[in-house]
C-alpha cells in the first residue's frame, strides 16, 4: 500500500467537482478533518471532508429539535461527505460555528496553492540534480524543513541513487518527524550502503566494508554481525 501525504490527497481532491448536498441541494465545502476524531472514534478514510455549511439545509434546521427532543443534547447534525466514497453522512455540531475553523476557505486555498508551485519548483531542482548528477542539492532539498514534505520525500529517494557515504552521518544524525519522510530516508541509506558495499559496525556504527571481520574503528569482531 502506498503512502500518501495530505499535499498528494489535496491535490486529488481539488480536481474532482464538488458535490452537492442531497438535503438542500447546496454545494458543500472542502474541510479539514480535525487531528482529534470523535463520535465513534474511528475516524474518516481522508484527512478532508466536504461539509454542508449551509444554515438553512433542513438536515440542520431540523436537527436542533431532534436531538433535543431525543437526546437532550444542544446539538444539530451537518451533512458530510467522504471524496472518496459515495455515500452522505451525519456530523454532529454543537453551534452554528461549530466546526466552521477548518473550512477551506479562499485564503488557505491561496496557501495550498502556493504549496503546489513550491512542489513543482523544487521537483523541477531534483530533476536537474539528475542530469547532473548534483547530490549536495539534493541533500540540501532533504535537510531543509522549509521545503514541502513530497519535494523532501523524493530528496530521499534520489539520495539513495546518487549521494556518497559522507551523506550517511549527515542524514543518520537529522531529526525528520514525519514518519513516510523516515521511512524513504532509512530506504536511502540502505541503498547507499548497497551501492558502495559497505555496512554500519553493530558496535560503533561507524562504517565499514560489507565483508569485513573485524572493524577498522573500534577493532571489535563484526563477523557475523
């Protein structure tokens, strides 16, 4: 199964249409899956929604007397939408603002959007790291937190294929904090290990040859190992 990040989910988000909702015939708004779920705790299959914000869908005028008349609750329901499945779904709000912070709005389409031309422009880097074979960008690309999280993820990639064993240290000793960007950079190192066949001593992790018996830097006995 192949990960994705939020940037690579967004960006096939925005190329569907946005539906409408089934209650009031509105069209419903792109929105933010919160990091905490709640109701069932199950979560939702996408890390975005499409929401009915609209006060005068019956789903919502009508919920208020439901679930006071059922529940007790102060609470009204806003229709929802996965836009990867078909069917529309029920979230409960507990005010009229209730869960209107992660709206994608205007604004943070402007931001995303700006995501996307920096994406392309440092993919279009890594591309010319390729021709010319400039690993030190592409480490550079890897290390710098500024750059968005899939032009880093390919860094990674591409370092496995053309950085020396002086960039082993380098990435081996960096903090990432997304765990798909550790995982293609663990896969990175292991390939340049395959590349220059050598290993890390089990003992000192310096590195060494990949056949060795007894490491050069610390003298312990890696056969083995």
């Amino acid at each position: 199964m192949a990960f994705e990040t939020k940037e690579q989910v967004l960006e096939k988000i925005l190329d569907q249409e946005k539906p409408v909702c089934p209650n009031c015939n509105k069209e419903m708004d792109l929105w933010e899956v919160p990091p905490i779920n709640f109701s069932d705790g199950l979560g939702w299959d996408s890390p975005y929604l499409y929401v009915c914000f609209n006060d005068e869908c019956p789903m919502y005028v009508s919920g208020w007397d439901n679930l006071m008349e059922n529940y007790s609750h102060k609470a009204s329901y806003r229709c929802i939408k996965s836009p990867f499945g078909k069917n529309f779904e029920a979230m409960p709000v507990f005010s009229p603002m209730g869960g209107t912070g992660q709206k994608i709005t205007e604004q943070v389409m402007a931001e995303k959007e700006a995501l996307k031309e920096a994406i392309k422009k440092g993919f279009s880097i890594l591309a010319e790291c390729y021709t010319s074979k400039d690993d030190l960008t592409v480490i550079r690309l890897l290390l710098d937190v500024h750059e968005p999280v899939r032009v880093r993820v390919k860094a990674a990639e591409m370092a496995g294929d053309l950085a020396g064993l002086e960039a082993i240290d380098l990435i081996n000793n960096y903090k990432f904090g997304n765990d798909i960007l550790q995982k293609q950079v663990k896969e990175a190192v292991a390939k340049i290990h395959e590349r220059h066949f050598t290993r890390e001593c089990p003992f000192c992790a310096e590195i060494i040859k990949k056949r060795a018996k007894i490491c050069k830097h610390c003298n312990r006995d890696v056969a083995g190992q």
